[in-house]
C-alpha cells in the first residue's frame, strides 16, 4: 500500500512563490515535499528555510531535507562551494591520478562541513526528515567492462583514503580494485551518512532519514561499486527509516523495473524499513504515457510502501525539462491521486 507520495523541489529564494507550488503539489496528489537545498542555498538563502518548510506544512505537506549536490557527493546538477574553496580535498583517480570535481568524503574537511549544514538544518528549518540523494564515489567512465564494471578506473585514491586504507590493511592501496578496497570503499562510504544520521537522531529523535542508492543489478555487467551497491549493508544502518533506489530510464526494459524494484521491497523489509521507489519526471518521457500508470501499478503491485518523481511541473523551464514536461506532471499526478485514494 502507498503511503506517501513525494516530489522534489528547488525553489528557495521566495516563500510566498513556494506557497503557490505547493498548494498545486497538493492537487496533484503529493504528501511530501523533497526541498533540494544546496550550498547556495544554504549559504544565501538560510533564513528562507524555515520559512518555506512552515508554508509547505500549512499546505498539508510533510517536509524532506534534500543537501543537493553537495560536494558533488550527492546527486544533482549545482556548483560545490565545498569544491570551490577545498581544492584539495577532492577525489583522485586510481589510474591517472586526477583531481576530479568531487569531494573526498572519507576527509575530516568534508564530513565537518557537511555534519554542521545537516545539524544547522535539524536544529534550525523545522523539517520532518532528510533525504540522502544518491551518495556516490565518483566513477571515471570508459568503456564497458564485460565483466561488469562501465571501466577499470576508480574512485578515491587520495592521500586520506591511502593512509586510512594502509592504517586498516597494513599495506598500500592498489591502483587496481581487489576485495579489500571493496569493502574499504564500502564501509568509509557508508561511515559519513550514517554517523551524521546518528547525529541528527540524537538531536531530534523524530526525524526520519531516507538513503536513496543508485538502482544497478549489482551483478554481471552493471556493477560500478559507487560505494552503496551493498544494499543489505546500507538497509541495515539503524539510523535509516526508508531504503530507496534510484529513477530509471523509461526507455528501460520492464523487466528491470520489476526486478529493482522486488529487490528494493525485500532488502527493506529483510531490515525493517520501508521501501520508496522513484519516477522520472523530468528530461526523458514515456512514449506512451500509459506508462505511468502501469509502472505506478508494478511498484504498487511489489508492496512498494511509497512513491517519489523529481522534479516538480517536470522539470518545466529548465534544461532538464521533459520535452511534455507539464503533461508528465499531470500524469504523476493523477497516479498519485489514484493510489492514495484507493
């Protein structure tokens, strides 16, 4: 049965704007508002937050935390002030050595920065939870791998990560991935969200974390070891409330939305949580808009316990705008309706 049906948002710099969108939330069937806050935001428009997530509240909306994009960390398309001013704290190549554009969370730098914006936010805006938008490594594409990664490079190699993984294992990190940096990556990736989470807890008891991880197979062909493909590590955290998998493509086979999304509802039940999956609402549309329907039908059907889109109106105005963004909205939204009625 679907609980909740959420969308996410980016609007921040007027509240009495974000009253309208919202109360148009609302009748296309969303609960819950995901408010994409950046660093940006974070840094300019700060005294808007609490502001905005009380107007979301008034319109009969429960309230997420999205830190969008931060360090480049999470998914999202905005600039990292984090990466602007830390040029040093970045990720490296294994094979090349490069300083990519993401931050190396496993750096006291980065995890200080971005505990204290995920504290100041608990304490401060009111919200009802957060929302951890698709932590990753960063993965240097090159051609596919046929036996299962999209390349041999990987992601990071820095000084920090060498010295921790050498403390741990007593020997030099490879250049090329073996079991050991596996798990290393694993267990730094997940040491950041679920210690801040701890924090937030402690904080407010109240506030629900959802962790939302990339949707591979995590076998054969599609394994990119992003840090989170250990679904059952990442539901057992318990500091997690939600386990979430990523949108995909509607181009994609329906086979591979039924086989993520049985495999989402059972690692969450298999550890007590409950299971969200996403639509795309933005960029990409189905060519047949009975798509949605039936997909909302498939999750449904699995035992999914709640559905989420990004992004609101489609992206509509934006680059990322489905090409019938508005239609797709009220596509969603109809769905929405449909299953919170039923």
């Amino acid at each position: 049965m679907i609980t909740q049906t959420a969308v996410s948002y980016y609007g921040m710099g007027s509240v009495e704007t974000a009253a309208r969108d919202f109360a148009e939330m609302r009748e296309h069937g969303c609960s819950t508002v995901i408010l994409a806050v950046t660093e940006f935001d974070f840094d300019f428009w700060r005294p808007n937050i609490p502001l905005i997530v009380d107007a979301a509240h008034k319109s009969g909306l429960r309230v997420l935390l999205d830190p969008w994009g931060i360090g480049k960390y999470f998914g999202g398309e905005q600039v990292s002030l984090f990466l602007q001013n830390n040029v040093e704290n970045r990720q490296v190549s294994a094979l090349t050595g490069e300083k990519l554009p993401y931050a190396c969370f496993n750096t006291n730098s980065f995890r200080d920065y971005f505990r204290r914006i995920c504290l100041t936010l608990a304490a401060e805006a009111g919200a009802d939870g957060f929302f951890w938008d698709e932590p990753h490594y960063a993965f240097p594409k090159s051609y596919a791998s046929i036996t299962g990664g999209a390349g041999e490079d990987w992601t990071c190699r820095c000084p920090v990560c060498m010295k921790k993984f050498h403390d741990y294992y007593g020997y030099e990190m490879p250049r090329v991935m073996n079991d050991d940096v596996k798990s290393f990556r694993r267990r730094e990736a997940l040491f950041i969200l679920s210690d801040t989470s701890r924090l937030i807890k402690e904080l407010n008891p109240g506030l629900e974390i959802t962790c939302c991880v990339h949707a591979t197979l995590n076998g054969y062909y599609v394994s990119e070891h992003r840090g989170y493909d250990d679904w059952d590590a990442v539901a057992a955290c318990p500091w997690f409330d939600v386990f979430s998998t990523t949108i995909i493509n509607w181009e994609l086979p329906r086979a591979f939305f039924e086989q993520i999304t049985r495999r989402t509802v059972e690692v969450a039940r298999k550890h007590h949580k409950l299971s969200e999956r996403w639509l795309m609402g933005y960029y990409r549309q189905p060519a047949d808009f009975r798509q949605v329907d039936e997909v909302v039908d498939l999750y449904r059907g699995l035992g999914v316990d709640r559905l989420a889109a990004w992004t609101y109106r489609g992206g509509f105005g934006s680059v990322l705008a489905a090409p019938d963004a508005l239609r797709l909205w009220d596509a969603i939204g109809g769905n929405y309706k449909r299953v919170l009625n039923q």
